[in-house]
C-alpha cells in the first residue's frame, strides 16, 4: 500500500489511502494474525438486510401490484348475480336455486377460473350495478348488455353470447320476414319493456300498439290472435318459442345487438381475462353449443355457435 | 482491478475466523480486538449494502431492458400485426360485395377488376397475418385452435366466395342488388367471415395483447420494486460508509479519510442516480405501453373497424331484406369507433355532425379512447383531422341511405368511397404518429439504461479499491 496523499481523489481508478501527514504508514504486508470472530456479526448484518430486502420486495408488490381489493380469481367462494325472472336465462325456482342459460354458463365459467365454489344471488337490472360496485357481488351473469356507459363502471369479460332483437308472430303468419313487414300490423307493447320502441320509433314503422301488462301476457294475446307480432330480445322470444312449440315462430330477422357480457368490479383485469379464456374453451369444446341447445334449441331459433367477438378488458 | 476483488478484497481480512486468543500486542485487550472488529463488521455490511444496491439495479436495468424488449421489438409489434389480419379479413368481404354490387356494370366507380385486384391482396395480406398470429400463439393451445379455425374457416370462405363471384358473372345483372342464387351464396359466405372469421381474429388480438399487458405490468412491478431496494440498499451503504467515517475519525483522530469519502460519493451518487433512472424507466415503459403500444393498437382496431363499416354499407345495398340487420351492425361499428348515445342511424349521424366540434372529449369509443389517452404534440391536429373526416364520412352516408337504390349504388362506388379512403388515411396518420413517438420512448429509454449499465462495472470496482484503500491502513495499525 503506497501512502499517498490524494485528498482530491476524484479518480476513482487512482484512488489509494490517503494519510494524514506526521503519522507512521503501518505496514500492510503479511495475513491477519488475530481476528476477533466477526463472521457471525456479518451474517447477522446480512439476514437483516437480506430480510429487509425481502420486506420492501413485499412492500413494493404490495403498491405497486394492480389489484387493490382483489380479483375474481382470488376467491373460496364466488359470488354470483343471476336473474330471477327471466325464462330460459335465470330464473328462481321455488325451492330458492336458481336456472337458466346465465346460470349454466355463470357454473362453468367459475369451475374454469378454479373457483371452489359458487353461490348464487338474485341481480336485477336496477341493482347489479351497485351490487358490483359494493363488493356484494363478485360477478354478474344477468342478461347483462356491454354497452360503453355500462363500461365506464364494470369491467366486462365477454361478450359470451350476442342475443338480438328479434319478432315472434304465429306459426302460420308466412307474410313477415323482417322487422318492416309489421306495417299495419298489431305489435304487443310489454309494460316497462323499451323493445317497441326500437320498431315503432327508431325504425317508424307503423304499428298499432297494442299494451300487454309483461311478455308473458304478450304471448298469450298472441295465441289467442289479438296481437300479431312479440318484438324483443331473441332469448326472451325463445324461452316462450320453446314452450308453445309450433304455435309460434321466430322470424329471424334480427336488427339489433344486445352483447351480453359477464361483470365484475372495475379494473380486475387479471380476472376479466381469465373469464374470456374460460368463454372461449366453453366455445371450443362444444359446452356453448351444448347449452344453448338445452335451453334454446326447440325454439327455432338461429342460434350461433361459435365465439362471439370480445370487447376487451380495458 | 476487477470485480472478484471487489467482492473478495474486504472480508478477507476477516476472513476465516482465527480461534479467539489471547490480546497481541495492545495493552488493553477489550479495545484492541473490538476496535479492527468493529471496522471489520462495519466495512462488511457497507460491501454488502453496496452489492445489494448494485445487484438491485443490475437486476432492475435487466427488467427495464426485457420490458422495452417485449412492447417495443417482440410482442407488441406481432400483436399490432394480427390487428391487421381482422382488416385484411373484413375487406376481404367487403370486396365481394362490391363486385357483386357492380354487376355487370364493370367501370362503375373504380370498377370490378380494381375490387377484384384488392380482394386478392387482402388474401395474401390475411395469410401473411395468420403466420404471425401462428407465430404468436406458440404453445397455447387454445390460441393455437383459433388459429387453427381462423385457416380452416378462411378456406371454406374463399370457396363461397369464389362461387358467389361465379354465379353472378354467369347471372350478369345491372348494378344493385344481384339474383337470389347468388345472394344465397354471398349470404352464407359474409355469415361465416361476420359471425364466424372476425370474431376469432378480433379475439387473437385481443388475447395476444393480454400477454403483453401483463409482461409489462411484471416488468414494471419489478423495476419499481427495484426502485425502492435501490434507494435502501443506497441509502444503508451510504449510512455504514458514514458511520465508519465518523468512527475512524474519532478513534483515530483524524478530520476524515479521503478514500472513504470519495467511496460514499460514489455509493451515493451511483444510488441516486439509479432511483432516478429507475424511476424514469417506469415513466417510459408507463408511457411506451400507453402512447405507443395501446394507443397504437386501439387505432389498428378503428381501421379494422371502419374496413367492415365500409363493408355493411355494401351489403346494405347488396341484399335488402336484411337491409336493417346491416344497417344496425353498422350502427353498432360505428358507435364503438365513436361512441355517442343514439337509438337509431339517422340519429346517430346527426349527432356526430352536431358534436365532432366539440373535441374528442366529448366522445367515447375506439377513436375517442385514442385521442382521450394522449397529448403527443401535433397529436390535436390529427385526432382533429380525423374526427373531421368521420364526420363526412358519415354524411355521405347518410346521402346513400336517402338516395333511390340506383343513385345509391352510385353513391356508394364514388363519394363514399372516396370519403372513407379520406378518413381511413387520417386514421393511419395519426396511428403513424403514435408509432414514431412510440418508437421514440423505447430509443430514449435504451439509451439510458444502456449508460447505467456501462457505468455499472466501474462504480463497482472504484467504491471496493477505495474502500479497502481507506480501511486497511487502520486495520493494519492493530498488527
């Protein structure tokens, strides 16, 4: 060791002891003789800085991770909204378990994202939203239409099927063959459904309006001749189609796109793509066909079997 | 002067552990052993905190490099290419239509051969697509059969096609809507490339794209992460280098040791300089992901978009008992380029005129999320520029659906041909403006890490001679 005087030393290559005038340079040659056992202070020093790294690592996942209250994928049990009224999508039954293609599809999906278990709980269409937004509810598979005001407050995965709106009149009513056919004729106006609008308004066609107090009571009008055409969402119309066999068609015409998406709380990214990948293996391995065949396929209507286009997560 | 010294050099001296015996020469045994030893133990942790803190951002430049590697040269650019395939899909489609559209009529608008010559092009463009989007799925399996369906699919496609094309040459028809054989044919054709093939493609995108989001979101997470051990093991090295400053000072009553000095401005230059770059680091993998990748994607997407909105005014004329299903799937394009709420077409295109003045806040939607997400310079004006052409775009559509059927054949073929070129080249404007200060980021952002890098090995062996050059001389005061 040279004994220098470099107090600048800002060249780190140079850089060598530097001593202060006056006092003797020990001499460096030769091992250590006598060492006081420091190894075990070194090691304590470095488990602690080891373990201090360890936590800030942590700490960091922890801000900086995305997901501040959790994904779907980190639940024992998930919880999902489902309609309780709507024939062949969701429906409660009496003894309080619920039915549908929503809640087959809703089934599946959860076993593909490795959900342990799944519990069912009713979502209407005034509520689902705030269902998501308090943590009521993990996902929506309600009927539930992706559209970009919906987005701005739900994450949506899917869409897993694109209904439409579609007419229904009866079986031996050949004259209509789309939604312009109706001119002149009597469409079924359901209380607190906007469905005739989209005929009567957006697309003016001119129909009497004919005011029924539910769809239900429509398809009944229907039957019985006082009502000629049921304008609404083509599983709806199904889900009656199936149950009245050949009194009743479906014109399959559609002139809307309802995409119908699975919901979760806004921003769950990691979850919103897993359900999309679930929704496509449910396409691929024929499950999709399956159950849109189980609840929907007496009904005559067109059905479509393959994946529908997603809308992305972001 | 080489690394292994650097890590070797200090805890020799304490190195294997000499049975505790009797005090050396010093009078006072306690203090002649605890002195070196607590020089020792400082100097080792000092050394440790420092290959931690260097570790910390070898390992941290490495993340930033493979983030920029995946978004700016791998993935991202792959994933934009099979935005191109939905395109490529989408105008394949509407070709056909427009051929059949023109009929007999061959010179009408750019005419039947220049349809048929496009139409050729997008099925090499397509094909071209898919291999990368082959190549883009590697072993995911599900991937791999969409890909595997999106071939098959286009196969059976081209067949309907080339039959419709067939049918309706034999036909031979006025301009506008062609003989029901041939509509059948065409109608079975645009379901499977509608309901079927763009779907699929838009979903491989979609997919690829997940990839990528979440090798960002790992990348950023671990130099963010290495941010913070950075500042700590920065902060812990330049704490002990202090401590032992103070402490030799005192015991051997100096005013400070040179070396030490210059070894802690090192550590603590070479740490704060790191948090920064680190820091800046995140900024531009923040800001590649956001202005670039997304921004550029979600472009790719509009364009894709638009070519199949083009396509159903085709076959709105084309096949006109199912005009309303067409017009409403181009409703529905239209409102996820540029979403404004609206029932119906006509309301939908009045408030489009009504509100492109606004600026792009006012809009949700493909184009809107474009121009909401960013504020690139020049950017206003060409997310202006756009907007504007939309806008005619959609008025002369309007015209076309006013129009007799014959007028609106004619419409189709010239105006609104030549408006939606004019809208589709400012989409592509901008998405190339995004694509340089895209291209940009990631040039800025390797740069910068590459100088940490280099600075890396020097810092490193500079603080380790410097230290053993200022703690061995009193260390060896106790021989």
């Amino acid at each position: 060791m040279r004994p220098v005087t470099d107090p600048a030393g800002t060249s780190p290559a140079g850089g060598s002891a530097a001593q202060a005038p006056g006092v003797p340079a020990a001499v460096a040659a030769g091992g250590p003789r006598r060492t006081r056992g420091a190894l075990p202070g070194i090691l304590t020093a470095a488990a602690a800085l080891l373990t201090v790294a360890a936590l800030l690592a942590a700490a960091a996942t922890a801000v900086f991770g995305n997901d501040g209250p959790g994904s779907i994928l980190d639940r024992e049990t998930l919880v999902i909204g489902v309609k309780p009224d709507q024939p062949g999508l969701g429906v409660r039954r009496a003894d309080g378990r619920y039915e549908g293609f929503d809640v087959d599809v809703a089934t599946e999906v959860a076993r593909r994202i490795g959900a342990a278990d799944v519990r069912f709980v009713t979502a209407l269409s005034s509520t689902r939203q705030s269902l998501i937004e308090t943590g009521r509810v993990d996902m929506v598979v309600a009927t539930y239409t992706i559209t970009p005001e919906n987005r701005a407050k739900v994450t949506f995965a899917g869409p897993y099927y694109v209904a439409h709106q579609d007419t229904l009149v009866r079986g031996g009513d050949r004259a209509v063959t789309n939604v312009r056919d109706l001119k002149g004729r009597r469409l079924c106006q359901a209380a607190g459904s906007n469905s005739w609008r989209r005929v009567a308004e957006e697309r003016r066609v001119a129909v009497e309006l004919v005011p029924a107090s539910s769809y239900g009571d429509c398809l009944a009008k229907l039957r019985a001749g006082t009502v000629d055409a049921v304008s609404t969402d083509d599983l709806i119309l199904a889900g009656f189609a199936a149950e009245a066999g050949s009194e009743v068609r479906i014109v399959n015409a559609p002139f809307t796109d309802e995409r119908l998406g699975i919901g979760m709380r806004k921003g769950d990214l990691d979850g919103c793509e897993a359900v999309n990948r679930a929704i496509t293996a449910m396409y691929q391995d024929g499950t999709a066909e399956r159950l849109l065949r189980k609840w929907f396929g007496t009904s005559g209507l067109d059905l479509t079997f393959t994946v529908p286009q997603f809308e992305g997560c972001d | 002067m080489t690394l292994a010294q650097a890590h070797r050099t200090p805890p020799d001296p304490a190195g294997p552990a000499a049975p505790p015996g009797p005090p050396g020469p010093a009078p006072r045994p306690y203090r002649a052993r605890s002195v070196p030893g607590r020089i020792r133990l400082v100097t080792a942790v000092s050394v440790l905190a420092l290959t931690v803190l260097f570790g910390t951002l070898f390992t941290a430049a490495q993340s930033v490099r493979e983030g920029l590697d995946v978004i700016g040269h791998d993935a991202g650019p792959q994933v934009v290419a099979t935005a191109d395939l939905y395109f490529a899909l989408s105008d394949m489609d509407a070709q056909v239509a427009n051929v059949l559209l023109i009929g007999d009529e061959h010179r009408l608008g750019k005419g039947r051969a220049r349809a048929l010559e496009i139409y050729e092009r997008r099925r090499s463009d397509a094909g071209r697509a898919v291999l990368q989007a082959s190549a883009l799925a590697g072993d995911d399996p599900s991937e791999r059969r969409t890909v595997q369906a999106v071939l098959d699919g286009l196969g059976r496609y081209e067949r309907l096609a080339a039959r419709a094309l067939l049918l309706d040459e034999q036909a031979g028809h006025p301009a506008g809507p062609p003989p029901a054989p041939v509509l059948e044919v065409y109608r079975r054709a645009t379901d499977l490339m509608r309901l079927e093939l763009l779907p699929m493609a838009y979903n491989l995108t979609l997919e690829s794209g997940t990839v990528v989001r979440r090798a960002h979101a790992e990348r950023s997470l671990s130099v963010r992460a290495g941010q913070a051990l950075t500042g700590a093991a920065g902060a812990a090295a330049v704490g002990c280098l202090v401590w032992l400053q103070v402490f030799l000072a005192r015991r051997f009553r100096r005013v400070f040791n040179p070396a030490l000095l210059v070894a802690t401005a090192i550590a603590g230059m070479y740490a704060l300089t790191g948090v920064t770059v680190l820091g800046n680091e995140a900024r531009v993998l923040e800001a590649a992901k956001r202005d670039g990748f997304d921004s550029v994607l979600t472009l790719a997407r509009a364009r894709a978009v638009g070519s199949s909105m083009h396509g159903d005014q085709s076959r709105w004329l084309l096949d006109p008992e199912r005009a309303d299903t067409y017009e409403q799937t181009y409703l529905d394009k239209a409102q996820s380029v540029l979403y404004t709420p609206a029932g119906h077409l006509a309301a939908y295109q009045k408030a489009v005129a009504g509100k492109a003045d606004d600026g792009p806040s006012a809009f949700l939607g493909l184009v809107g999320q474009a121009a909401a997400r960013t504020d690139l310079p020049g950017s206003g004006p060409a997310v202006a520029d756009v907007l504007d052409r939309y806008r005619d775009f959609q008025q002369a559509d309007r015209r076309m659906r006013e129009l007799g059927p014959r007028r609106a054949v004619e419409q189709r073929m010239t105006r609104l041909e030549a408006e939606f070129e004019r809208y589709d080249a400012a989409l592509v404007k901008l998405a190339e403006l995004h694509r340089a200060s895209f291209a940009g980021e990631i040039r800025g952002g390797e740069e910068q890490i590459r100088e940490l890098w280099f600075l890396l090995p020097v810092a490193m062996a500079s603080t380790a001679v410097l230290i053993a050059a200022g703690v061995r001389p009193r260390l060896s005061e106790y021989r």
